[in-house]
C-alpha cells in the first residue's frame, strides 16, 4: 500500500509562480480526481509525481520516502496526447510495457516467461475492447483506440501509482462508459493507487474516491507570475468506492432533461 504526502510544495517556471502552497496526503488505494481551470498546474502536478519535474521547493514523498529522481516502472502514466510505439502492433505494445518492467536492461522476454505475459496481454486487450486489433499497429487504429491501447500498456505493469492526464477524454461515451468499469475494476483488484486529472465532474465523481479542485486564489493585475494554483476545494467522495456492497452496484445514467 502507498501513500504519497505533499510537503508546502511549489512549482514555478522562470520565476513564474504555477502551484503554491500544496501541502496533502494521499491515502494508500486512493482513487484522486484532479479538476481545475485549463492552465492551472495539474499536468505539472503529475508530472511532478513522476519525476520529470522537480518541485521549485518543497517534499513529496511516498511511503515516507523522498521521490526518486528519475520516472520508475511502479508509476505508470497514460497522457491525454500518449504517442505508443508506431512500429509495433497492439500486442507488441503491451508485451513490451512489460518487458521494460521486467528488466532494469529492458531485456526482452523467452519460453514460459514470455507466453505468460502475452496470455496477460492478451486478456487485458479484451478487457479494453481491442482483441479484434492484435496485429494492427497504432497508425491504423483510431484515436480511441490507441488511448486505450495506452491504458493497456500502462496497466500491464500493475504499477503502484498510476497518473492519468484526461485519458478517456477522446472516448465515445460507449467505449469511455465500459473503460471507466475496467478502471474501477482494476482499481479494486490491485492495491495501485491513482491520480486522475479530468475537465470531467461527472467523471471526476464517478470514478474519484477524493476530488481535488485546484484553483489560483489570488491573483495580482501588477504582478501577475506572482501567484500560483493551490488546493481550493478538497472533498471526499460518497459511497465509498472500496465497501464491498458498492462493488456492483449498478450505474445510473442521468436522464436529460428537456
Ligand atoms: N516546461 C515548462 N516551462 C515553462 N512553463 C511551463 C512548462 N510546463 C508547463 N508550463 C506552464 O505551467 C502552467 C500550467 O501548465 P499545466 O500543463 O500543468 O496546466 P494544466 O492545468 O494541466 O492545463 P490543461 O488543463 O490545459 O491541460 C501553464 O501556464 C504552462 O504554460
């Protein structure tokens, strides 16, 4: 189980003031939604969780640890614009997800080793709809379906955070309807912990056990670097989604109204 903890952390770029002031903990097995206006910092917020930013000041840590300097195979990552291997088919891509997880040499995989990952692959590839496209490559699925080839790939690791920047946001609500129950499912399955960032409340609500809302409280006309995005709104979300009774439960869909 993980935890991560934000210490009065912030982000700025050339003097220009992006995130202040975050201080938070994030409970093992969480399910975060991040929501906020276009610019506010959230992409910088995951970014930061991976290690491709460094805070300006300020700790994270996870399970009381600083982070590590460099992205790690235990958080995975799927962007909004997440480019997949184009060289590759849809099998390959997820195959080699795990190939990278399985070797610090990134060595590929033989024999039993190897058909034990593609039959995973192979499953989780059903799971996201694309079992009719194993042999296709990226170039000839549409944008859709490479997002949820990216999931495949990101989720075949089992990584312990998981970081989404807006991923079923080019989905059909059909598709984006069934990926969100294979999210929750997978979620439930696994210990991983995941930070979602959505323009989406519904989406936020839906699959958020904790929404954060990230907004800039002041903001000055003469200076106006000089004032970061912080922590506006911080709000747990009912049912809970780990009780056991809410495992199945069925989903309503909002009438519209007229
Ligand atoms: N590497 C960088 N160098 C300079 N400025 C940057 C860099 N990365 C991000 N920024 C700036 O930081 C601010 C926050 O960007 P970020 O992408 O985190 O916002 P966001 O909330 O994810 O936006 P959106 O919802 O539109 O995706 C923006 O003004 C952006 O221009």
């Amino acid at each position: 189980m993980t935890t991560i903890s934000f210490q009065n952390v912030w982000k700025e770029y050339d003097g220009r003031v992006v995130l202040e002031k975050l201080s938070l903990d994030i409970a093992p097995h969480a399910f975060v939604a991040l929501v906020g206006p276009s610019g506010c910092g959230k992409t910088t917020f995951l970014r930061m969780l991976l290690s491709e930013e460094t805070p300006t000041r300020g700790r994270i840590l996870v399970d009381g640890k600083e982070l590590p300097r460099e992205p790690t195979v235990d958080r995975g990552v799927v962007f909004q614009r997440y480019s997949v291997f184009p060289h590759l088919t849809v099998l390959e891509n997820v195959v080699l997800g795990k190939e990278f997880a399985g070797s610090k040499f990134f060595g590929a995989l033989f024999g039993e080793a190897r058909r034990k990952v593609v039959e995973e692959a192979l499953a989780l590839l059903e799971e996201v709809g694309l079992s009719a496209s194993l042999t296709k490559y990226p170039a000839q699925l549409s944008g859709g379906m490479q997002q949820r080839l990216a999931l495949a790939q990101a989720l075949i690791t089992r990584p312990k955070i998981l970081l989404l920047d807006e991923p079923f946001g080019a989905l059909d609500p059909g598709i984006r309807a069934d990926i969100h129950e294979l999210m929750l499912r997978l979620w439930r399955e696994t210990q991983m912990t995941v930070i979602m960032v959505t323009h989406d409340l519904s989406e936020a609500f839906r699959l958020g056990t904790r929404v954060l809302a990230f907004e800039r409280k002041e903001n000055s006309l003469l200076e106006p670097e000089r004032f970061g995005a912080t922590i506006t709104r911080d709000l747990d979300v009912w049912p809970p989604k780990h009780a056991p009774w809410n495992v199945s439960a069925p989903r309503k869909t909002p009438k519209k109204s007229s």
